[in-house]
C-alpha cells in the first residue's frame, strides 16, 4: 500500500471516529505528495467541513472539481 493510501485509510478512519483535526493532518499530508488526485481534495474538504470551516471546505471541493469536472464525489 502507498504511503497516500496509508494516510487516506488512517484519515478515513479518524473522521469515522470524530478526529476531524488529526483526520484533516491526515489529508493534507497525501495532498503534499499529490496535489492533483482530486480525491484527497474531497477528503480534506470532508474534513474542514466537519470542523465547521465551511469556506475553506468549499475551496478543497472547488479544487477537486477543478481537477475533475466530472467528479463523482465532490460533496
């Protein structure tokens, strides 16, 4: 597994639990290793959500669709 893949699993599993910080550490630490996988985007912005900083949430997503206008997953 990838060290990204590692970082996605560990911060899926704390935004599961409620850690929305340690999850969002999580996310921003694969996005410095790939800034355009639309999918970390979402995560982190899943994540900034969760911590009710919206307007920093809908910049992640606005990246993510950027990147990928057909992004299923862009919340």
């Amino acid at each position: 597994m990838s060290q990204i893949q590692e970082l996605v699993k560990k911060g899926k599993i704390l935004l599961n639990d409620g850690k929305f910080y340690d999850a969002l550490g999580c996310f921003e630490q694969a996005l410095l290793l790939n800034q355009n996988d639309p999918d970390l985007w979402n995560y982190k912005g899943v994540a900034l959500r969760s911590l009710g900083r919206y307007e920093e949430s809908m910049e992640c997503f606005n990246k993510s669709l950027e990147i990928d206008p057909r992004d299923k997953h862009a919340s």
